[in-house]
C-alpha cells in the first residue's frame, strides 16, 4: 500500500442522474449513473422541522450559526435523512441520509448562490464519450 496524492474532482448532474468523477491531472473520467436523483440542498417539501439551534457559540459574536434540524423519510430508498439549514435563507449545510446498508453525509461550505459561468458545470472534453 502506497501513501499518494490525487486530485480528483467530482461533477454531479442530478437531474440527468449522472456523476462524473474526473483526474484533472492525468485527464481521466470515470462516469456513473445515480441511484437517486434527488438533490442534498434541496429540502423536501413534506420535511418535518424538528428544532432550532446553534452551531458554535450564540453568545459570543459571529462565532455562531443559527440552525434548523429537519428530518423525513425516502420511501423509495428505504431510508430516512437528517438535513440542517440556516435559519435565515434556508441554504442547506448539511444533510445525512441513513439506510439499513448505508450511511451518507454531505456538508456544504462556501455555498454560491448565484454563478456567473455556467461552463462550471460542463464536464470536460476528456470525459467526452465516457460510458
């Protein structure tokens, strides 16, 4: 086992169902289909809001976040999801998602609301043909 450094960068599609994981570096592409198309910033519409807390400390200036804890069931899935958001604006931070097979985290930082370049989200051309 050797101890190596990748640089791999992950383009998913979500309403096309596809995930494209690529090696900027060495120009590979691997593509994969998805197994759900849902969304992890995207909080369900029939999400039950649990309570309202802080991340870090509420008593110190800007050194906390105030959150909303949502939770819910993906029948299709056979899974339930944890999601929280901010209090104000409702961006998604993080949502887990728990089965009986697996457990999936997403955290969300830096989130942009907007993009100026949409050529962001455009796979590069050597992903080109990749089945």
């Amino acid at each position: 086992h050797s101890n190596k450094t990748s640089h791999m960068d992950v383009l998913t599609h979500f309403e096309e169902g596809v995930m494209y994981e690529m090696d900027s570096k060495n120009e590979s592409c691997k593509k994969q289909m998805l197994k759900y198309r849902r969304h992890p910033m995207e909080l369900p519409s029939d999400a039950t809001h649990e309570s309202e807390t802080y991340l870090g400390s509420p008593s110190k200036s800007e050194q906390g976040l105030r959150v909303r804890s949502w939770n819910g069931k993906l029948p299709d899935l056979h899974a339930n999801y944890t999601m929280m958001t901010t209090s104000c604006g409702c961006l998604v931070v993080s949502c887990c998602y728990h089965s009986e097979k697996t457990d999936l985290t997403f955290t969300f930082m830096n989130v942009e609301t907007e993009v100026d370049d949409a050529t962001v989200f455009v796979a590069p051309t050597y992903c080109d043909g990749v089945a």
